[in-house]
C-alpha cells in the first residue's frame, strides 16, 4: 500500500505546498502592486480556488473516463505554467491571471480516486490518512518557509519554487505510480449525480469543507495584515507566529487521525476542531497584543490540523466506487468555493466592517455549524471479501444484490471479485455460497 500511495501522496503534498508557500504573505505582497486594492487582493489570495471549483468535478470525470494519470499530467503543467506567470507578474491584474491559471490544474480529486483504485477498502483509511498528513505537513512547512525565503529572495522566488515542484511532480508521477487497475463496476450505469447532491451526509462534508477552507483564506487575509499594520511587525518576523502554530498544529494532528480512524470518532474531532475556529477568531478579533494574538492563530492551526488528515477519508466513506470521482470532486469543489469566497469577503470587509463584529459573526456560524455535525452519523464500519474469478462464478453475481451487501465491482486486472458487506447480516462463508 505505501508503495502505491506514497508517492501520489508525494505530489499532492507538493502541489499544496507551492500553493501554501505564498499563503502567510501574498496579502502585504500583493497590496503594493500596481492596481491593487483591498478586494482584487482578496480575490487574488482566494483566487486559484476559483478555477479550482470551476474544473475539479471535470477533471475527475475526465478521469474516470480517459484515465487517471494523464489527468493529473495535464493539471500539473496548467499549475506549473501558472506559477511562472504569478513570478514575472508586476502588477495585480497578471497576478491575478496567474493565480487563476494556477487553480485551474484541478487534480486534487483525482490524486485522491487514483489512490480509492489502488488500495483495497481495508487499507484506504490509511491511505486517506498518509495523504491527508502529507497534505497537513506540507501546510505547516509552507507557514515557516514561505515567510522566510519571501522576506530573504523576494515573493516573486517562491512562485519559481512552486512552478519547478510541479514539473518535478510529473517525473515523480511517471516514474513511481503504478497504473490503476481497471475496474467494472457493479452497476452497469453512471454515478448518479442527484443520488449525490441529496446525500444528506455528502451534503453536511461539502458544508464543511466549505466552511474550513473558507475560514482559513479569511485567516491568511487578516493575519499578515494586522501584525504588519497593527503590531508594526515585518514580514521577516511572521515565523514567530506561523513556527509555534506550526509546532502545536502537528502535534495535534497525529492524535485526532488516530482518534478518528482508529475509533470510529470522525464527527467528534470535526466537532472539536469546529469549537477551537471559534475560539481561536474570537481570540484573534478582540486581542489587544501581539502574544494573545499570536495564541489565537496557535488554536486556530490546531483546529485546522486536526481536520485535514480526516477530512478526503471520511467523504470517500460515504461515496460508492463508481461515485468516487465524482463525488470527491463536489467536495473539492465546496473546499475551493470557500477558499475564493474567503478571500473575497475578506477583502471586501476587512476595511468596512470592524474586526470585532467579523470574528463574533464567524463565532456564531462555528456554533451552528457545530450542531450540523453533531447530526451526522460516524461512519459504520463495514468489511470486504475478495474473491477470485477463477473459483466463483459471475453469472451468480445476481444473489448479491441485497441489502446485506453494500457494493461488489470487479477488478480486471487481478481478475477478483470485491465485495463490501455488513458483517452483521450476512457472513463471508454466505457470500461465497451466493457465488458458487
């Protein structure tokens, strides 16, 4: 499984590091360029989101279609030919173009539907969580390197930075990932995209998925702005605030993956994670110095750390395996329509409306949010049977059609049979005799 996973896990950690290397100081970047303004530098630091939910849910049809890795080609040479317009850019408008040609490299949910092939449904957990850590790591790297190449070599260098990971990915891609096996799967038909949208628990992960990356694009607005601005820090000291958030980010993050996959406990570290955004706004919106400030952004890192190694795996739990592109391709979508709108709104109110009233409003929303979650089910655990085509007999597959069996597919290429069955109304030996 590692040997599958990681490397995809490699160049999805990759990419969002490009993306998150400019994050701590796009906003004080971007203000002083000519054309700015407090708004086109919101939709500049949200802005790659834009076309990244413009074109998540085409590329991950695309690729259940045409193939995975071709897919994941084509994203990676947009974002990297992105990246080098964002480095040659001089005023907001290329910049601007740049960031949006970026986000139209919109391969996240297919990295994460070629790792659902490659691992069995046992082991996808684990692999959700690698590549939800890889993801989290690279985001609490980004925090400290970003600042401190930016402040040493210019802004401009770390979008070079971003541009030569992404053709580095492509090698890594060709080189290192296996081919996908491919599947038939059970239902002889298309993922049903009205079953999807009206999926109550798919619904309540793309709210959060929303919400969480919003917040987070707001927090980047504000963040650089207000030490800079109103605690009259340079940018070569936000790594005394990004380093400690980083620290206590990752320390988080190994406990409540633990605690979610191992436990079954997804919607309580959801939870959680939701009380500390709450806290942490309120925290950052009514401090009155840098170190209580500073506090706030270490909660908020906490909380944010704690949702991302769960948040891929728990909504490929509630998607079938003809769904999977489609359905994390929504929720990517809600992620990226949150970060652009966060930065958007940011922008538009960071200068109209007080920061005391913003936080507080984030602070009520975190609360019903909360509550939304709290109706949403763990998932149940469920197990798998593989079964060989050489020893059972698919014109039997009819019998598998009942309620005891959540989904069988085939895969070709290892010429089995995958069944996914709850073990509590119906046994392996069962299954097998339904076969034979």
């Amino acid at each position: 499984m590692i040997k599958s996973v990681l490397p995809l896990s490699v160049i999805i950690a990759l990419r969002f590091f490009g993306l998150f290397l400019v994050l701590p100081i796009i906003s004080v970047y971007a203000i002083n360029l000519e054309g700015a303004t407090p708004t086109l530098v919101g939709i500049v630091i949200g802005g790659y989101a834009l076309t990244q939910m413009i074109f998540q849910v085409p590329f991950g049809v695309i690729s259940d279609k045409l193939g995975r890795k071709g897919t994941i080609i084509m994203g990676l040479l947009l974002f990297a030919i992105g990246s080098l317009i964002c480095a040659i850019s001089t005023d907001i408008y290329t910049l601007l173009f740049g960031r949006l040609l970026q986000g139209a490299g919109a391969i996240g949910a297919v990295v994460t539907a070629t790792i659902s092939d490659l691992v069995k449904e046992e082991q996808r957990p684990k692999a959700m969580a690698l590549m939800g850590s890889s993801i989290a790591i690279a985001f609490a790297v980004s925090m400290i390197a970003g600042p401190t190449i930016g402040a040493a070599y210019g802004v401009h260098s770390l979008f070079y930075i971003t541009m030569v990971l992404a053709l580095g990915s492509i090698f890594v891609l060709i080189k290192m990932v296996p081919n996908p096996p491919h599947i038939t799967h059970t239902y002889n038909k298309k993922a049903n995209l009205g079953e999807i949208l009206g999926n109550a628990n798919l619904i309540k992960m793309n709210i959060t998925n929303f919400l969480q990356k919003g917040l987070m694009t707001f927090a980047f607005m504000i963040i650089p702005i207000t030490l800079i601005h109103h605690f009259e820090w340079t940018m070569g000291e936000l790594w005394k605030v990004y380093l400690p958030a980083m620290i206590f980010g990752v320390i988080a993050m190994g406990p409540a993956a633990v605690i979610a996959e191992k436990k079954g406990k997804f919607k309580e570290i959801l939870i959680i994670g939701i009380l500390f955004f709450a806290l942490s706004y309120l925290i950052i919106g009514l401090s009155s110095s840098a170190v209580v400030f500073v506090i706030g952004v270490v909660i908020f890192f906490i909380g944010f750390n704690m949702h991302e190694p769960i948040m891929q795996s728990l909504a490929s739990k509630f998607a079938k395996v003809h769904q999977r592109g489609l359905v994390l391709g929504i929720f990517n979508a809600s992620g990226y329509l949150g970060t652009f709108l966060g930065g958007m709104i940011g922008g538009m109110f960071y200068k109209d409306v007080t920061l005391s009233t913003l936080v507080i409003t984030i602070a009520i929303i975190c609360v019903l949010w909360a509550i939304l979650i709290f109706t949403m089910p763990n998932p149940a655990k469920k197990k798998f049977v593989y079964l060989s085509l050489n020893e059972y007999h698919l014109e039997k597959s009819a019998n598998l059609n009942q309620t005891a069996i959540d989904e069988w597919y085939i895969n070709n290429t290892e010429n089995i049979i995958a069944i996914k069955y709850d073990n509590e109304k119906i046994t392996e030996d069962e299954i097998k005799n339904l076969l034979k």
